[in-house]
C-alpha cells in the first residue's frame, strides 16, 4: 500500500512502490543462489515537494539501502520509484539505464554519512565542489570558480577556502563542503543518509539549522535517513519507521511521537532518554533478538519480541494499513493497542 499524499491530490515529487532489494546468497564450487538476504522488503511510501520524510530504524533494518536504491546507487530487485521531474513527466527510475538516469542525475542528490570520505582527499574544494557542474555540461572554469564561490557562502563557508584540501577543515565544516556539493546542480530531492551522525554533538545542530534553513530558501525536498529519534523529530514533517526491511509505520511526526500505532516504534521512542531527571527513564528494552533478514519470522517480523502477539501475529504478514488520516502501521491490532511511551506515560490495551 502507498501512503497518501499530504494535501490530497497533488502528484508526490516521490514516490517508493513495493520497492525490494535482495541480495542473493551463493555458497559452494558452483555458486548456487541458496535464499536471499531481504534487505527491503515491500518498502512504500511517497514524499510531497518541499517536505521533510525521516526514515528511522536500528542499524541494518535497511533504512539506507532504501535510499541508495531511490537515487539508483544500486539497483532494486523489483518495485518502482517514480520521480516528478523539472519537466513535469512522472518517470520510474528502476528499469532506467545509466544512459536514461544521467538527465535526470542533477535533481537528485545525496548528502553522505562520513564528511571525509565522500570527498577526493587529492582535490581541493573547487574540484569537490564543482565536479557535478563540470559532469554536467559547465565547462568554463570561471563560471565553476563563480559558482563553487556562492555555495561555500551559501552554506556558511568562505570563498577563498577553495583552494584547499578537504584535510584542512574540521567535520563539521567538511560537512558544510559536502552539502555545497550536492547543492550545486539545483536538485529538487536531497537525500540525506545520516548527515550528523559522524559529527560532534556541539556541532550536529548547526548543520541542522543550516539544512532547515536551505530548505526554506531553495524549496528543498528531503528524504532524511536518522537512527537519532531526537534529531528526526526536529526536522522532519513525517516519520516511517523500517523495521527488518520493512515499512512499520509511517505518519505526522506529531502523531507518531504521541500516539504510536506499533509496537515496535513505542519501544524505540522508550529507549530514548528523556532530559529531565524528574522524569523516570522508560524500560525500552526488547526481549529476543532482531532476526535475520536471510530468514525473517512467520507473519509479523515483529511477533517473535512483541508482548502483544497473537496466534494470527504469528501466520499472517500484517499488511501497512490506515489506522488514522495519514497515519499507516504494520500491524494487526493497531487500532487496538495503546501504548506507553515517556510523553504519554500509559500502557497496555
């Protein structure tokens, strides 16, 4: 099921369809494919211009393939990712060739976990900054220099800083670079695969605010990939939530924060610590262990550790269904459930 669009009818700028990525598992002298490791498994959802989608989970859930397979970093197993272009055609990126995608390249990019590592150590911040604009067509180092010049301002950096090497700067800053470089062909979606994460906490929310506020002036659209409950609820607008590859719940970041419809986002949110000491910490402890996503669970892949789980749980694969306006869960008794979370404070059914 697809999530509906904020504000009815009005066409997504993305939108994720049943997408799946697996990969196979070959073992012995011949290779044989003996199952597949279902790292996003039946993944929907749809993203409206000038909005904010966080895609949270536990590591390996599949938050990032997800994000890797919208930009085609990798290509799905089956699905579709249709985009709205500039041009105003809807098209789907996954059957597209590399020689179909490069058009369309320069409206979507991505920010990268590790500020060093997603720039050219050998280069400096003029070549860093101004490769897509030369991969793209602009080939007057002028024009690149004058260019490259208004993005470093544009993120907080100065202009003469672009002569030297990406070693000369801190995380921070190096994170400024990076954003500057996915800003430079005007994409309409960004996609941001944990921006923070690798940074220090004095200077996480600088780069926050300073993507908040790049949005409001280039009418951006993020799809923002956390693990950090905290930091997603700052930026985003809604919320899904990934659990073994799977969608678990998508909704309003208001919504989900006070009424979470599953199980399994209650306890992540349980697991946060809340910074008042007059508050008691929630016991967001989960019994069992994430399962494999070589070999998920029967039915639910949530049922082996959810405290709720019936005999259906354990049949039927729930399906992502509308429990509220705008508010889908995976999972069989959502609209029966209410769970504790530490705003709320009240448990069980």
């Amino acid at each position: 099921m697809t999530a509906p669009s904020p504000g009815g009818a009005a066409t997504p700028l993305l939108e994720v369809r049943n997408l799946r990525k697996f990969f196979p598992i070959v073992k012995g002298t011949f290779r044989k494919v003996v199952g597949n490791v279902r790292a996003v498994d039946d993944v929907s959802f749809s993203i409206q211009e000038g909005e904010t989608l966080g895609l949270v989970g536990e590591s390996g859930c599949g938050k990032t393939t997800t994000s890797r397979c919208i930009i085609r970093a990798m290509a799905p197993t089956s699905g579709q990712v249709l985009f709205h272009t500039r041009a105003g055609k809807v098209v789907d990126l996954v059957p597209m060739s590399r020689k179909q995608l490069r058009p369309l390249r320069p409206e979507i990019q991505m920010i990268f976990q590790d500020p060093f590592g997603s720039l050219n150590p050998r280069m400096t911040l003029l070549d860093n900054v101004g490769e897509p604009l030369l991969v793209n067509g602009l080939r007057n180092r002028r024009e690149r220099t004058d260019r490259v010049a208004e993005l470093l301002r544009l993120v907080g950096l100065r202009p003469e800083f672009m002569h030297r090497f990406p070693h000369a700067f801190s995380g921070g800053q190096r994170q400024r670079i990076g954003i500057a470089r996915a800003l430079s062909t005007n994409p309409r979606l960004v996609v941001a695969d944990e921006p923070i994460s690798a940074l220090d906490v004095s200077v996480q929310a600088q780069v926050l605010n300073l993507l908040l506020e790049l949005q409001t002036r280039l009418h951006l659209t993020y799809l923002f990939v956390a693990h950090d409950l905290s930091v997603v609820r700052h930026i985003s607008d809604r919320v899904a939530v990934m659990y073994v590859g799977q969608l678990v719940e998508l909704a309003p970041t208001s919504a989900i924060f006070k009424r979470p419809k599953h199980p399994y986002t209650a306890a992540l949110m349980r697991a946060v610590p809340v910074p008042d000491p007059r508050v008691p910490s929630g016991n967001g402890a989960l019994k069992g262990e994430v399962p494999s996503p070589a070999a998920p669970p029967s039915g639910c892949y949530f049922h082996p550790r959810c405290q709720f789980a019936e005999e259906r749980c354990r049949r039927e694969p729930p399906p992502l269904r509308e429990i509220a306006p705008g508010h889908l869960a995976r999972c069989h008794l959502a609209d029966q459930l209410t769970l504790e979370t530490p705003a709320s404070g009240a448990g069980g059914r």
